[in-house]
C-alpha cells in the first residue's frame, strides 16, 4: 500500500483517496483552528498558490489531540478556514495522528519520516510530511518550522 492507496474522507464527508493527488508534490499537514501555529494556514495557503498550478498541493488534516485546539466539527472547521484565512487548498475530515486510533495515513507518514531520535510520535499539531510526486515521504517538518521555509525543498521536487 502506498499514500496514494490510502483511503481518506474529505472535509465534505466525501470518500476518496489519494490517487487524485498521483504525480504531485504534497505537503501533508495535521491543522488546528485554536493553535498557537494556526497561523501557519496563511503560509500553506501561499505555497499552494504559488506552486499549484506546476504539482503541488497542501493537504489539511484537522486534528483534535493536542490541547482540545480542533473542537469544531467539519462545517465549523471549513467555514473557519475559508473565512479566516482564504484556505483553497484541500481539507479533509479529522484524524487521529497518535495513539491506537491513528489514521493509517498517518501511520505510514510517521513510519516513513521518524521524528527526533528515531520516534514516530507526532509531538504537536502543524507537524508537515513532504511526499513527492511518486508518493515517496521525503522529509518531516516540526511545527515550528514555518511553511515558506520549505519553499526551496518544494521547487527541488517539483524540478524533477
């Protein structure tokens, strides 16, 4: 199985899975509406402007698992995004990231793309996993590192 198998539900409750994103360079994110890096949405929404039309998409995961900061359903959570920061690119519906419950999306990010020392542990919400565009994890990103610090990482991939 590959990313490109796995199977996820759209922000609209609509299943799908990532084939629709085959060939492209993808920034996998787990978001949150009430984070101290909610903010990040602004810089995801500009590299996925800025790289969109030449392969690139960002994928919005919301995640409730740290510090109650997703507490909104898919409506709440659509409307926030749009209206707050003119979010474009894809959402889907929340995911475990952690524990017994993971997504096995992310599951296969953690595997492919350890954290510090080795853990697959996500530590935190806006933890980022660069995938290109064959499907293979390239890098995690912890969620201080701000999206457009990336952008080099993002045109090396897609200059391939």
């Amino acid at each position: 199985m590959t990313i490109h198998d796995t199977e996820v539900r759209r922000i609209d409750g609509k299943l799908q899975t990532l084939a629709e994103y085959a060939g492209q360079v993808l920034l996998i994110v787990n978001v949150a509406s009430k984070c101290g890096f909610t903010p990040q949405y602004a810089g995801l929404e500009a590299l996925y402007r800025r790289y969109r039309d030449r392969g690139f998409a960002v994928l919005g995961f919301p995640c409730d698992q740290f510090g109650h900061q997703e507490p909104g359903d898919e409506a709440e959570i659509s409307s926030f995004c749009s209206l707050t920061y003119d979010v474009t690119f894809p959402m889907f519906a929340k995911v475990e990231v952690i524990g017994s419950g993971t997504h096995p999306l992310f599951q296969q990010l953690k595997k492919a793309a350890p954290g510090l020392l080795g853990t697959e542990g996500i530590k935190w919400n806006f933890t980022k996993f660069l995938v290109d565009a064959q499907g293979q994890v390239v890098s995690r990103h912890a969620p201080t590192d701000k999206p457009e610090s990336l952008a080099g990482e993002i045109e090396a991939l897609l200059s391939r």
